[in-house]
DNA sequence: CTGAAAGCGCTTACAG
DNA sequence: CTGAAAGCGCTTACAG
C-alpha cells in the first residue's frame, strides 16, 4: 500500500490517477471544483490520497502560494498557567479563524526571543506576537525589515501595538486588599513588602506604582528596602526573602504565581510566625489560593487579551499606544 | 534600507554584493569555507544581510535539503504543570541537540489530535512525538505511512516505543500513604474513592489496579461507587462528586491535577466535615500542597522521560514494548 | 473539462 | 576560488 522510503508526491498520485499533477493539486487544495475537474476524476484522487496515506508538503505549498496563513508566538514559559493559558487559548482561537499557529517557548532569555523570532519569520508567519518579551523593539524592528507584522501581548513595546494588562489599577485594588486584610486580621497596618519581577519591565513598574500609590494615600512610606523585585524566578524570590524572619505581623505584594513559587518554599521553612503574614499575588493560579494567609489574586484577562490581539491582526491599528485589558480580582475567605 | 513589501531574497543579496547567489547562500548557511570562498566576500554577504534584515526562507531552504531536523510534538494541555513542563522542556532539549522543535497542543480532542498530527508530518517531521493521545496507534500508522518516526510519551500505543510512568507502582505508593494517613489521622481505614481520568485509558486503568490492588491486600472491598473514572475536567471531576456530602471521614485518591481542580471546588463549597477528607494526587503541582488534606502528590519524571524520548529519537529501539520510568512521592505535613 | 509550463527561493553536485 | 544549472513539490495563470 505505501511507499517504502519517499512520501507520496502529486506526482505519484498523478500516475496511479491516470491524471495530471495539475489535476490532482487542484482536488486535493478543493479548488477542483471551481476548475470544474469531474467529481468522477476528484473522488478517485481522493481515494488513492488516503490509501496513500498522502499528505502535502507545506514547505513546497508555501513557498509556491502568497499567503502562509502562520501566526507565530514566542511565550517565556510553558509551565506557569498565565503563560499556558494564553498559548493553548491563542492556538484554538487561530485555528477557529483559519490561522495556523506555531508557538515557541523562550525562557525569559532575550537571546533566545531574538533567535526564535529570527526562526519564526523564516517559517513565513504572517503576524509575530510576542508575549512578555525582555527586548520587544528589537524584535518589532527585525520583524518590520521582513515585512512581517508585529504586536506585543503582556509586556508593550514602543513599536508595535501591544495588548496589556491595565496593571496599574489592578495593583492598586490588589495593595487596597492585601492592607485591608492586614488591619482586619493582625491589626497592623503596614507597610507591605514587593517580592518579585524587574524594576525595569514596564508590567513590576506599573505595578510597582499602583502599591506605592495606595500606601502612600493612606500616609504609609515604604522603605526601599521593602521592594524585592530581583526576577521572575522561583529561585530569586526566596533568595531575597531568605534574610527575612519575620517577628511580627507582615504583609507581601507577590509579583507573579513564578515568584509565589518562591515565596512558598520560604513561607514553608519558616519556623515561626507564618501565620501572622498576609498574601496578596499579582498571576492567578487556582491552586494558589490554598496557601494560607493569601488573601487574593489578580486574574488577568486571557480571552479578552487575546480577542484584542486578533483584533490587531485582522485589523491593523494606526497608533501603537498599548490597548489596556482590565483584570479580575479572586478574593479568598 | 529595508525592501518594503517583498523579502529579501539570495538574489538580492547577490545583487548587491556583485556576487552569484550559489555563493550568498553558501556563505549564508555556513558552508562556505568547504567550498573555498573568499572571507571578504563572505564578510561583504554577512553584513548586507545583516542591513537589510534578511532570514532565509525555511520553505524553500527544506524543500532542497534532505532533513528537516524538525522533531514534532503534540500535547494535550499547555495550562497544566505537567504537560506545560513536558512542552517546556521537550522545546529546550531538542534545541540543545540541533533539532528544530514544533509543539501544538491539541485539548484531548482526537480529532484535533489526528489534525494537527497531519499538520506536523505537512511540516516534514522527522520525528513525531504524541503525548497522551487518545488514539496513538492511529497517528503511528499515518507516521508510518509517511516514513515518519513516532513515538508515545505518557500514554502508551502498541505500534510506536512508548515511554511511560510507572503508574501502578506510583499508584500503590500514593494510596498506601492515604490510607495510612486516613488511619492516623482519621482513625479510619477506607475504602478510599477514586477521582478522575478515563477507565479506557492505560494510564488510569494501572492507576487504578494500583488503587485496588494496595486496599485489597488489606482486606478493604472499594464499591463500584467509589471509582469515578468520568474524564479528565476539572468540571466532570466536580461533577462526579456532586452528591458526595461525606458525613464522616473519607479519602480521595485523585487522578490528575486537572481533576484536582474540580475537586477543589466541590472541597470549597461543602458546609461541614471539609476537615475529614484526606487527598492524595497522581500528578504534581506545586501550589496543591496547600489543599488541606492533602497529604501527597505523585511527581511524574518529565526530564528522565524526555531523555529517554531523545535516546529513542537518536536511536530507534526494535521492541515496542513501553518504557516505565519511576515516579516520585511527594509527601506533606 | 483538463494539461503543459513557469516559477516560488533555496542547495548542491558539477564544471571550470 | 566561483558560477550556471538542475531540481525539491507544489500552485496557478494560460491555453486549449
């Protein structure tokens, strides 16, 4: 039935068809109607197709046709679910439009995004979006020297249009709660501590902001000392609270479920006085709200992040000022 | 500097270089010191294509070339710590070995399954790589039929290698750990129910001989009732155990973290006796430790298994009998 | 209703 | 040290 060591060309179904590869290229891509080739001629390519086990070489299609259809995504992490959510949902909802997307994962390492951005566009995607990308203008401008269009998602760029979270206020209302809930249940008003992220990317900054912003209505000066945005990584999270016994009530502003990983295993090894902290993280994760003293977290806006990017795709934007996706709230006991 | 609307190609470059295009491309792909090239020229090719951001066209690069070196795979779920670390870490270990990866994930869904499974053989794979696919041994035999590799993770088939947990032995071990802890804790000694997953599936099916197996030993009969195999959704899992109002101790052996997800949410809105449920969970996350009762989570080896995967890649076994890889207990409290 | 032919952008023997 | 030429597997105007 198969072929031993080659895939099955048009070529090879041409000959078993008794027809021309021009022919069988048109049933098999279904514009074999509209060249008006018999159905008669159509259903025995399509047979000899599936006996074949045929499938087209793309890499031949593509180059021959004007548009490959691809939209490209490089995503820091898989294995954090803000980042999963957004790749597994941008993959359904391009395929649902006719897209054919490819995604790639690259570590919050600016050389790698670069690279895998370089590969992208040699696979001819159309459109590159990049999510929480450490260098997004480079990327925008290698992107507009192949005429290949780009927009960011999570972290904005200058040059491109970018979809963000409005983390500003979500912060603010996060900080609101987290204070809030230290009154209520330890009596204590302040001031919090930031664990997590980089003071340079425009999300911790506005996030940053948001917290100071709110203590400092309510008269609360935070020392510096008390911002620990020293990466997003488990690692560096626990690091910087190592030095931190806490001997009284305290509470942290936890910057992304990847530092909170950070911030458990401290909060695990605490030998006293973990009950006097209060949580408050900016990332969802629906097992996060277990960890005890976590009082809330904010849930960015997949869907609705998403929905404004193919927005952007169908529909360029004149302006590149980033598109503000409000965020959600879950609050806890 | 840059073409507006068209890609630079090889031959733009050798225009501009005053060269032929055999040498740009020689010069670009790298072979250009075999075959004797002057370093100014090459120098002179390297920098213009540098200025006018040019990237190779990977369709028509492969269509000449003879391997691809792309290694495909397809993934149930990105937004689950275990198929997201599974993503994460196939991506940045092919790369590290000089292979191109192409993940997409395909939502449990065997039709999507098979499409994408085309998809990727479109893309000229050379090796295919199913991760908990429904119907593994219908993608084997299109592979097959396209002289394309494959190979199983997670869940077995019976006509590709396959590499797999050792979910019995990982199963006895985690229900072990509840039903002692039910009896310490609890003062009682089972039958345990069984939460998640899908009786037809390998996986659960040694999962739950695991299960059976460790209670009968101790003389503990598990009703019918008790297996609720009903698929894995965090929704089904809730479902499931809707009408489920323990009024007394109870244990839960839960299958996958996705069902642990339902389980949370039926745990969250009980009335009363919350405290009398110890958990245990095939599949680890690190934020389910905090689910209270729950006592242990099973650590699948996402590295072991995927360096077994690349030994296979790099050197086709005979047999296709699975592969078992240990799994890890992690215990809390 | 159908086929011959050109060409997408590369790579690589082959021939200097 | 370098170039002309063939060809990878398709698609699509063009010409019957």
């Amino acid at each position: 039935m198969e072929k031993d060591s080659k895939r099955t060309t048009i070529y090879d179904l041409a000959k078993l068809a008794e027809a021309s590869p021009s022919a069988v290229s048109s049933v098999l891509n279904g514009t074999w109607e509209k060249r008006r080739i018999s159905r008669k001629l159509a259903e025995r390519v399509m047979k000899l197709a599936d006996e074949q086990g045929y499938s087209v070489n793309i890499q031949a299609s593509l180059l021959r046709r004007e548009r490959s259809n691809i939209v490209g995504m490089i995503v820091p992490k898989y294995d954090n679910r803000y980042f999963g959510r957004i790749a597994e949902q941008f993959e359904a909802m391009a395929r649902a439009k006719g897209y054919f997307p490819v995604v790639t994962c690259t570590q919050r390492d600016a050389k790698l995004e670069f690279e895998a951005a370089k590969e992208l566009i040699s696979f001819q995607v159309e459109c590159l979006i990049s999510v929480g990308a450490t260098d997004p203008d480079k990327i925008s401008a290698f992107c507009a020297a192949s005429s290949v269009r780009s927009i960011n998602l999570d972290l904005p760029g200058k040059d491109a249009p970018s979809v963000i979270s409005d983390n500003y206020s979500a912060a603010r209302v996060l900080t609101e709660l987290i204070l809030d809930r230290c009154e209520k249940d330890l009596g204590w008003i302040g001031p919090l501590r930031f664990v997590g992220g980089r003071l340079a990317d425009h999300n911790t900054a506005a996030r940053l902001e948001g917290f100071i912003s709110v203590q400092k209505e309510r008269s609360i000066a935070v020392p510096k000392s008390h911002i620990m945005a020293t990466g997003y990584s488990a690692e560096k999270a626990a690091d910087a609270l190592a030095e931190f016994n806490p001997d009284g009530p305290s509470g942290l502003f936890v910057n992304s479920t990847i530092s909170l990983e950070g911030v458990v295993r401290w909060h695990n090894q605490l030998s006293q006085g973990a009950d006097q902290i209060r949580y408050g993280c900016f990332d969802w994760d629906p097992f996060g709200s277990f960890l005890p003293g976590n009082v809330g977290m904010i849930e960015q806006d997949v869907t609705s992040m998403l929905a404004k990017t193919f927005k952007i795709i169908a529909n360029p934007p004149s302006s590149t000022k980033p598109i503000l996706v409000p965020c959600k709230l879950r609050t806890f006991h």
